[in-house]
C-alpha cells in the first residue's frame, strides 16, 4: 500500500506544472536551493565559532534564543504552509483503510520542506558539537528532544489551521513577549533555555517532548479521521458572504467598479490575502538596514526604503492581470477598456504604497534622513516604479489559484527574460540615483532625483499606459491559453 | 447576422474546426450539435475571439470579430465557469456585469425579477459566494448574466447540462421566449438532440470540426438526427 503511496507522490512531484520550465531555470532554481542549503550549513558552523568568540558559551546561547527560533518558525508555517487534504480525495472511495490513509498524508507532512531545511542547520551545528568534545549522548538527545519540538509544531500547526482566533491570540502572546524583553520587563528565556540545555545534560529529558509529539500525534490524528468524510474537512470550508457593498465607490464611474471588485478580490481570497500580510511585513523591512550603521548613509539605504513603501506595489502589481486570470474569459467577452481596467489597479497600488508611506512614519526614530529616504522612493514607487511592475505583470502568465496561498513566495512561471528585464530597475535605478547624490556629496541630490523620477513618471502615465494596453491586447490569446493550465 | 467565411482552427498539424461558409440570419435561434471533439466549442471561443482564427474569420453583425472588439457591447455568453468571479455572491456578480454594461442596479434587478421563478430561490440572498455554488447553480448564474444589458447575440455552451430536469424545462421556456424576439439571435451547443430540436429552428450539426448536416427544424428532424449518431 505504502509503495501505491509513494508512487502517486513521485508522479505528482514529476508532473507538477512547475517542473515543466525551462531547463535554464531548472538551473538556477537549484542554485538558488543550494544557496540556501549553504547559508543554513554555515549558519550551523558558523553559530557555534562565532558564539565562542564573543565568549559565550555556544549551546547555552542558541538554547536561550531557541523559543523565538520556535516562535518564527510557527508564523511561518502558520502562514505558507499548505495542510494535505484534498489530495486524498480521489482515495476515499478505493478499498483502502481509512487508517492508513490518515497516517500516510500526517506522515506525509514531516517531509516537508518546513521541517527538512531545519536540518541544514542543526545537523552541521550537532557534528561541530560531537567535535568539540560535548557529550555523544547529550548532544545526540539534544537534537532528538529539538526535531521532536519541531515536529510537535508541524502537528499543531495542522490542529490550529485557519483558526484565525487561535492564531492571533498566539501571536499577541509572542509580540508581548519580544517587546517584554526588550524592554527587560519579563525574559521567556530564563524559563525555557534550562529546558533546551536539560535535554543535553539529562538524558531522560528528551522523553517529554517525545510523549508530547506522541500525545498530539493521536490528537491529530483522530481529528483528520473523524472529519475524513467528503462533507466535513475535505469539503472546501464555505464562508458565508460579508456584505460589503462599498457603495460610495460608485461615483468614480467604471474606475469604481473594478475598484469595488478589486477590493473584494484581496479580501475574500486566501492568496490574495496573503499578499496584504506580506506588505505589512516589507513595512518591517528597513529595520535590518537602518538598524546597522554600515548600511545608514549608503546607497542601501535607498533600497530598503523602496521596499519599505513598495511591499503591496510589488506583491500586488506583479500579478496584474494574473490575479484575474480564473475569470479572464469573462472580462474578454465584456466590453472593458484596457485604460480603465488598468487605472483601477494602478489607483489601488498607489493607494497601498501611501498607507506603507504613512505607517512608515515611525522610521523618524532613526533620523530625518532615513524618513525623507522613505518618503521620496514613496514618490519614486507610485510614480515610476507602478508602471515597471504593471510591465512586468504584463509578461507573467501564471494562472493563480486564489483559494490557496501557495506561490506567494514567487511563481516559478512568473520568471523569465522579459520580467527580470522590468524587475530589476525597480530596485537598480533608487540605488544609482542615490549613488549620484553621494558621489556629489549632496544627499540631496540623490533624494531629489529619486522623488523627480517618480513625478517624470506620473507626467507620462497615459503614454504608458498605452504601452501596457498594446501588450495586453498582443499577448491576449497566449494569456487566455496560459490562464487555462491549473496547477 | 453572422457571417463565417473560410474559417478553420489548426493545432500543430491537428485541424479542429474547418466551416467554408456559414450564415445564420438575424433572429435565427441555432442549434449546433456533435460529439465530443467536433468542435463547437472551438467555434463559440472562435466567435467570442478567446481563440485566433488560423484562417478566415467570423462576422457579428457588421463587426470583424478578431479585428474589432465592438461586437461586445451586443454579445452576451457563457461558456463554462470560468466566466464566474467565485468570490463574489451572485448578486454582486450580476450588479458588476450591469455596471460593465451600463445597466444600473434598477434595470438589473427588474431583469433578475423576472427569473426569480428559475433561480427557484437557491441564488439570490443566499449570502453564498458564487464558488461554493453547485454546477448547476452556477451555471444558473451564468446564463442569467448573459440575459443583462438585453444582447442581440446569446451564446451558450450546453446550457442544459448539470441542470436538475425541472431547471431544464424553465430554461427552455426562456430560450423560447427569447428566440421569439426577432432581433435575438440565440446560439446553443448541446449533446442533447432532444433539447436542441425542440427550441432551435435551425440545427448544425459538427463532426471532426466539419459541418455535416444543416437542418431547418421539422417534425422530422429529431429522427434525421437520431439516424445520423445512431452507432
């Protein structure tokens, strides 16, 4: 049974749609995975030389900051991680235990790419442990007791899955945390690093996070098999309709009415949605730049603040028309301008770019220059950079799937020559231009040609538009073809 | 009118849809029968330009339908689902179509009275979002919305399929109604010879993308019909 198993795994891994690319991209897909594996890798290495350095006594450190390592990584899964239900579907109706099926798609689960890159890191960090001369045993029940905890929020990840309650009340809890630390009010730490550094100096410890993963394992378990009937869990979750009529919106004439529908699209879609969390987290972005006095002053500074105010531009204006793309069909056959369908977008990306602009403003904490970087590659985004993301929509032709968050993290189909030819100026040209106002040893300089550029871009906005519409209408059949092919 | 002159449809070396000339007058109410494969679906994506013609063309009422895009403003259809947005409830879908051709929400909900009978209370202020409908209320969606902003041209792709036998009775009376109106020209595929003889005046029928019958509707056409797929 298994071997039926593992088979219709492979094959569904083999044929996904995104295998079917180009072998170029293969390439550097693969590249970029082993990028990743090798920034974990020296990550392991590096953690424990680089800890004994500053003199700190390396396990006892990354067991101390081991529960927010825990807490990010529940986040992430909270939000990108795919629960495996509607491919048993087909399986429900063949003689197969129900059993077994249960525990092959939870058991499916732990192959995840979500618990497996978490390996790439502790495994090298174990075996420079063992190296170092900490105890076989220790180190050994150690890494167990952490997989296990790992495992244990892969579970319960599953058990919380779209409980928006549950998830809030988790993440105000972990917010309240890390400010409470911060701010030296109350450390977490010190109550759960000695747990960490006890499944290393007591063996016997590590039976509690095994009896725990054991305990939430028959948990999950006998949840998924009593709803493993077609009308509870595997039946896609009906939401009853939130009547927003948005009204007011009508007076801005058909520019409204694709306004109305746009803003019903990013509320009621999973994907769509997931687009809006993303740009609330870009908002967050400058903080690793501006925090660093290496990157203050420099042309960096200009790059993290084009994310800052474009998290939404980007996320949303890459996927235009591609959002549309599972009722493409019908906006064909209506008698739609290109101009007016366009403008619409436009207008809700320019708005999202002015909200990251105004919750941007507590970026004044570390100077005016800073803020006024902010505020001018603001201008920079709605005015030039809204049109370079439209052209690089124009070209991406990837049927999106609205109901699931999957491929928020960037479409492989979403990638080539054409779209990195619009995708890269974006964050090139704010560099360059800033690059010029220090050259010139005027800030300035290059804070005044970035907020130019954005205002020159405004200024042509209808011969851009043009542009974009002749593409859309040159690309038409290609893209009713493209939009057809479901992942 | 519609006129199609020349007009194929090749895939690779694969032509699926090959129709020299065909004309179907002003009010006609066409019935476009076949198996599966024989291309009427082709030709309806060809007609609504979501396909390119390889050779040759359709005209819609004076209008080169791959040239220009006037034809929308009198053309309504329904194809399959994807001519649904899933995430709004059906009343927004049918205000957002209005909007799109220039119905105010008056006119919509006047049209949307008087298929209240055929809606059977299982569409509006049902609060549901249009993708947790089931196939055959969506589809009852569908072609209701292709009725809004009153099209000369109608086209539907097997509108009788995946509608309970009570549905299918209501929207043939609808089809009738409307094949009545002489400036309504109705086009409907179908695998059902029974449906289409009985609200189509004209019927034609495909097979491998070639017109082989093309029949004005008689007492006699149903058995012509049955003759010709029988196996």
């Amino acid at each position: 049974m298994i071997k039926h198993f593992l088979t219709l795994e492979w094959k569904s891994f083999v044929r996904s749609a995104s295998f079917k690319t180009n072998l170029a991209f293969k390439i550097f897909m693969a590249l970029i995975s082993l990028y990743f594996a090798a920034m974990f890798v020296f990550m392991g290495i590096g953690a424990f030389y680089g800890l004994k350095k500053v003199g700190l006594e390396p396990l006892q450190t990354v067991n101390k900051f081991m529960i927010y390592y825990l807490f990010a990584d529940m986040m992430m899964r909270y939000f990108f991680q795919k629960i495996p239900t509607l491919t048993i579907r087909p399986l429900l109706v063949l003689p197969i235990k129900k059993n077994t099926i249960v525990h092959f798609s939870l058991g499916k689960t732990v192959l995840n790419y979500f618990n497996t890159t978490h390996a790439f890191f502790f495994i090298p960090f174990s075996i420079i442990l063992l190296i170092n001369g900490y105890s076989v045993l220790g180190v050994i029940t150690w890494h167990l007791g952490i997989l296990t905890v790992i495992l244990f929020i892969n579970f319960l990840n599953i058990l919380i899955n779209n409980k928006d309650v549950i998830f809030g009340i988790v993440a105000a809890i972990i917010v309240g945390l890390i400010a409470s630390q911060y701010y030296n009010l109350f450390d977490i730490t010190i109550y759960t690093q000695p747990f960490f550094q006890g499944l290393y100096e007591h063996a016997w410890m590590v039976l509690l996070p095994i009896s725990t993963l054991i305990i939430i394992y028959y948990f999950t378990f006998n949840f998924f098999k009593k709803d493993l009937t077609l009308d509870e869990r595997l039946h896609i979750k009906k939401n009853l309709a939130t009547s927003n009529d948005l009204t007011w919106l009508n007076q801005f004439g058909t520019l409204g009415t694709f306004l109305k529908n746009d803003i019903k699209l990013l509320m009621r879609n999973k994907r769509a949605k997931t687009t809006l969390y993303m740009s609330f987290f870009f908002l967050f972005y400058g903080l690793i730049f501006f925090t660093q006095d290496i990157y203050k002053g420099g042309v960096m500074q200009a790059f993290a603040a084009v994310f800052v105010t474009g998290g939404f531009l980007i996320n949303f204006g890459q996927f235009v028309p591609s959002w549309d793309s599972s009722y493409y069909q019908l906006m064909m056959t209506q008698s739609i301008s290109y101009k007016e369908y366009l403008n619409s977008k436009w207008w809700l990306m320019v708005i999202g770019t002015a909200i990251s602009m105004f919750l941007a403003s507590f970026y004044i904490y570390f100077g005016w220059e800073v803020y006024i970087t902010i505020l001018a590659t603001g201008i920079y985004n709605i005015g030039f950079n809204s049109f370079l993301v439209l052209l690089t929509g124009a070209y991406t032709r990837t049927a999106i799937d609205l109901e699931s968050a999957k491929g928020a993290f960037g479409d492989k189909k979403a990638f080539n020559f054409k779209t990195l030819l619009f995708s890269l100026p974006q964050m090139i040209i704010p560099i360059l231009l800033f690059g010029v106002g220090l050259l010139a040893d005027n800030f300035y300089i290059g804070i005044s040609l970035i907020a130019c550029f954005g205002i020159l871009g405004l200024l042509f906005k209808s011969r851009i538009f043009l542009i974009i519409e002749n593409i859309f209408q040159k690309e038409k059949y290609n893209a009713i073809v493209a939009y057809k092919q479901k992942n | 009118m519609i006129q199609v002159n020349n007009l194929t449809k090749k895939y690779n070396a694969t032509t699926v849809l090959n129709i020299q000339e065909l004309e179907i007058p002003k009010g006609q109410s066409f019935g476009l029968v076949g198996n599966n494969g024989a291309g009427k679906t082709t030709f309806f994506s060809l007609l609504l330009d979501l396909i390119e013609p390889t050779t040759g063309g359709i005209i819609n009422h004076n209008v080169v339908v791959n040239t220009s895009e006037n034809w929308k403003n009198f053309t309504g259809a329904f194809l399959d689902e994807s001519f649904l947005i899933g995430y709004l409830t059906a009343e927004e879908y049918f205000y957002f179509i209005g909007e799109l051709r220039g119905q105010n929400k008056a006119d919509v909900d006047a049209l949307l009275k008087k298929y209240e009978e055929f809606f059977n209370n299982e569409i509006l202020n049902t609060k549901k979002y249009l993708r947790d409908l089931s196939k055959g209320n969506m589809k009852k969606v569908g072609i209701i919305a292709t009725l809004i902003g009153n099209p000369e041209v109608v086209i539907l792709d097997e509108p009788f399929a995946n509608l309970d036998p009570t549905t299918v009775n209501r929207l043939k009376k609808i089809v009738k109604e409307l094949a009545e109106n002489p400036d309504v020209t109705v086009l409907i595929s179908s695998h059902d010879l029974l449906h289409t003889v009985e609200v189509c005046n004209r019927i034609v029928a495909l097979n491998k993308g070639e017109v082989v019958k093309d029949i004005n509707t008689s007492e006699e056409t149903l058995k012509e019909l049955e003759a010709f797929f029988a196996v």
